[in-house]
C-alpha cells in the first residue's frame, strides 16, 4: 500500500511538472500585432454580406475570435485622419490634434492636410510630390509605445494606399510607412522614415504589380442575378457595365486601381512583401504592421453602400483577408499573432437612393442666406474665412477693424443658421456644454474641439443630409450612427473567443492592445481596456 501511494505521489509531481513546462511555453507577448483598418466599412456588412462570405475571412475572424458589435467613434469628425490617429493614439481631436483630414490654420492663412510635412523629402517615387510624415499628430501611437517598450528592438510598419492611412498608424517612430503614389505607381515613403526606399520595396515596385491586377479587369465574383443586396437600378450599370475593363490603364493611369478591389490585393501583397524582407514576427520581440485599405472608401464614395460594386468589393475582401490569414498562420504560426479590424468611420446612405424609398435624406446645396444677412447686419464686407469639418472660421480681425463686437456677430450668424431648414443645430464652439442636444452628441463635439485648431461655430445638418451628393455617390463626416458605428474584430494570441453588445469606443482599441502587450499605453489616451476581449 505504501509503494502505491509512492508511485501515486511521483505521478502527481511529474504532472505538475508536464503542466509547469506547458505554462513556460506560452508567450509573454505576440510575435506580431496587426492592425487592419478598412476605410469606409459600415458596421452591418459584416452581417449584410455574411451569406456570402467564405468560410476563411470575416465568418473566421467571428468563429475563432471576438466581436465588439456595438463598437462606436467617440468625437463628431468622422474622416479618415481622425479615425486612424483615435485607433493608434487611444485618444480624440481635442488631444491628438488631428481634427479632419485637413483644417484651416489662421496663423498661416490656409488649409492644412494631416500628414503635410515641407521639412522632408518624398522617397521612391515623384520627387515634386508633396512630402509627408506625422509631425501633426500631438500624441504618440501604440506602436510609438511598443517601440520605445523595447528600446526600438520591435519592427514597426505602416502600408497603404492613402498616405495618412499608413503614416498615422505607423506613429512617429515607426521603422516606415509605405503610401501609393498614382503617378509612379510605386510605393513611396519619406525621409522621415528612411534616406532612400529599402530595397525590397524597390524590387516589389519594379515587378509593377499593378499592370498584372489591371489585366484581370473587374469581373464579378457572381452572376449579377446574385447581388440579391444591391440596388440593381443603380444608374452605374446601364453607363458602365459589368466586367469593368480594366487593362486599358497598363503602363499608365496608375491611380485607377484605388478605386476597384485590386487595390486591396496590391496593398495586401506589399505588407507580406514586408513581412518577408523584415522578418516580421520571426523572434520574442513584438513586430507591429498597420494595414489600411483604402480602396473601399474610393468605390464607397463613387457608388454608395447599395451598390454592386460595394457588394463584390466586400466578396472580395473577404476572400483576400482569409488568404492573408492563412499566410500568417503559415509564415509567424496559428496563435502567434493578434489580429485586430476595424474601420477609420463609416458611410452615409445615398439620398437620391433614400428618397426612393420615402426615407429623409437630402443631397444639400451650399447656402449663403445666413452668411449675407449677418453681414448686412453689421455692415461687414467679409464674415468668413474658412470652412473645414463643418466648422466656420470667422474673419475675426475684420469684425474688429470694422469695430463691431465679435460676441454679438458670432451670436447673431448662429441664429441666422439656425433658420436654415437643413440645418440641425448650429453652435459657439467656445460653449459647447451649454448646447440644448442630446449628451451624447454634446460630448462627440466637444472631444472633437481642438482649442488651437477648430473653427468659431459648429454646423450639424439633419441625419441623412450632406453636400457632394450625385446620383450614385455618397460621403461621411457626420456624428450619426451610420457614420460613427463600426466594426471591431479581434483574434488570435491573447483574444477570447465571443461576443459583446457593450458600447465600447474606437479610443478604446490602443489601450487594449498595449495591454496585451504590456506595455504603456499613448500619452493622449483616454479609452479604457475592454477587458471582455483578453484572456
């Protein structure tokens, strides 16, 4: 009985030590994060499209991994630089600093894009090209955090077609980010980065991958019969149908191919090229690669969400993100990295396409009727400087020459646009917590208000209501759900597997990640952890 118990204890001991062992074996970290951004992608096509889909791509990512369903933008400005600086930085406009795509800087007198920079020098491409960096964004990024966590041992790399998609995420001290340039039909950088390309994206430039996805033309992933989502009246078809050609811009006409579905596959080539040639992933360290793609924004804003060619785009993708997976799988290992989507904003319905259907949406023309009354009010020859976000500069230092008081012109021109049947609510920027709307909006405006940078008053058009409206076209900017709810999708190292309907926000992604990688979250950050997605 004795040497029974013995045996059984020796057992006991040799087990805890197989599982002590299994614990040592699993990483401290992931060998790499990726962050995929779809620019443009609504909430619902995960699950308007999910018949669809393939068994690899997004209904993968829903199986395998977590879905944050109720995910949503947390200040008003809705645009493709503020959403990928919230995703990376944790934090909103009011801190971060990048307030739009671009605004208008009264110390310069002009409009200022997100990403300009005249202190460095375009590489790999057009050297006549405006050059780029994150010098705008007041705040480090994640992958800024992750470099400075490993004294600059992690590899940091920003891709995309649009340069702001790639160069806010890769953060001011990322190895490099890569953006398309149309002219060359090369992936560029800047001397920021770099002092010459790397040459492995040299050599990937010099195959002109581009030419060989324009030879495939545009042809639908099914019959059309099948695209049983979309609006198959749509004016697009009758003027240009199906297959699309697309050969025609061989050797030239490079900037093209961001406006149909092969710019995803280009932009997915170059990041694996990347992972190849900087052997991402490949030891203990945390590599980080930041993909945005781009294309779905330039066909959503040709077409519109109900469209056949937002429909075969989003088949498309999927079957692109389920190669891209099982690459990863194969090339860093199946549980070895963390994957994370999302989308930088969404997409507003077309409202020629709304008004057939009795629903309230208007394509808007530009008034002047508030403008020249206030003007007329005050014997004012110029009211307005600037327009940008929605948001009106006002001429102050000719309101003063004039010797009229600002407060009560700025007053006044509020009232006037309040008039205005489009107009929703019209607001002083300097007083938005005294604003009669909803709490919700009140704090999206106000976390969107950079005191340096934003304009006098704020303008917000009723839901469904915006400028630029064509017949097949659409837009976003708005602080409405079908602007600001997208998706959030996790999975791989470190990620439960489930679902949450919890409002979480878009600031709230930076700080989850450097939880899961330990590290110190940006300096700007103000979103919380969401604790449900970490194992």
């Amino acid at each position: 009985m004795q040497k029974l118990f013995v045996i059984i204890y020796l057992c006991l001991i040799s087990a805890g030590q197989l599982s002590a062992q299994k614990v040592q074996k699993v990483a401290s970290s992931p060998k790499l994060v990726v962050g995929v951004m779809v620019d443009q992608m609504r909430w619902d096509f995960i699950y308007r499209y999910k018949a669809k889909y393939g068994e690899n791509g997004f209904k993968r990512i829903l199986r395998e991994g977590f879905s944050n369903e109720n995910a949503h933008i947390p200040y008003a400005q809705t645009v493709t630089a503020a959403g990928h600086a919230c995703v990376y930085t944790g934090s909103v406009p009011a801190v971060n600093g990048i307030m739009g795509n671009e605004w208008y800087d009264r110390s310069l007198k002009r409009q200022v894009y997100c990403v300009e920079d005249d202190s460095v020098k375009i590489v790999g491409g057009n050297p006549s090209k405006e050059p780029m960096s994150p010098k705008n964004l007041m705040t480090t990024t994640v992958t800024d955090e992750l470099e400075l966590a490993t004294n600059f041992r992690s590899k940091v790399i920003g891709v995309a077609i649009k340069d702001r998609g790639s160069i806010l995420p890769a953060g001011h001290a990322g190895d490099a980010a890569y953006w398309y340039d149309a002219a060359s039909g090369n992936f560029v950088s800047s001397t920021w980065y770099m002092p010459s390309l790397m040459p492995w994206a040299d050599a990937f430039n010099k195959r002109k991958v581009v030419d060989s996805l324009y030879q495939l033309n545009w042809n639908l992933s099914q019959p059309m019969d099948q695209y049983t989502q979309s609006d198959n009246s749509h004016p697009s078809y009758a003027k240009n149908p199906f297959p699309r050609k697309l050969d025609g811009n061989v050797g030239k006409s490079y900037g093209a191919i961001a406006s149909t579905p092969w710019g995803n596959t280009l932009t997915l080539a170059f990041s694996k090229a990347a992972v190849e040639a900087e052997g991402m992933g490949a030891d203990s360290i945390p590599d980080f690669l930041a993909i945005s793609l781009s294309s779905p924004d330039y066909i959503g804003h040709a077409f519109g969400p109900n469209s056949v060619e937002i429909e075969d785009t989003y088949l498309k993708l999927d079957k692109e993100l389920g190669a891209f997976l099982d690459y990863l799988d194969k090339k860093v290992g199946k549980g070895n990295y963390t994957f994370f989507l999302t989308a930088d904003h969404g997409v507003a319905h077309n409202p020629a396409f709304m008004q057939a259907h009795q629903i309230p949406a208007l394509g808007m023309k530009a008034s002047k009727k508030a403008e020249t009354n206030t003007m007329l009010k005050f014997g004012l020859k110029r009211l307005v400087e600037a327009n940008a976000n929605y948001q009106v500069y006002l001429d102050r230092s000719h309101i003063d020459s004039v010797g009229v008081d600002f407060s009560s012109v700025k007053r006044y021109f509020i009232q006037e646009l309040m008039k205005e049947p489009d107009v929703q609510f019209a607001f002083d920027n300097e007083t938005i917590s005294a604003v009669n709307m909803p709490a919700e909006f009140k704090e999206m405006f106000q976390k969107g208000f950079n005191h340096k940078l934003a304009g006098d008053v704020q303008v917000v058009y009723k839901p469904g209501y915006f400028f630029g409206s064509t017949p097949m076209g659409t837009t976003h900017g708005s602080m409405y759900p079908y602007d600001s709810h997208i998706p959030l999708l996790w999975m791989g190292w470190g990620i439960k597997n489930g679902i949450s309907h919890r409002k979480v926000y878009m600031s709230d992604i930076a700080g989850t990640v450097a939880a899961l990688l330990k590290i110190q979250m940006p300096s700007g950050n103000v979103g919380n952890i969401i604790e449900e997605v970490i194992k």
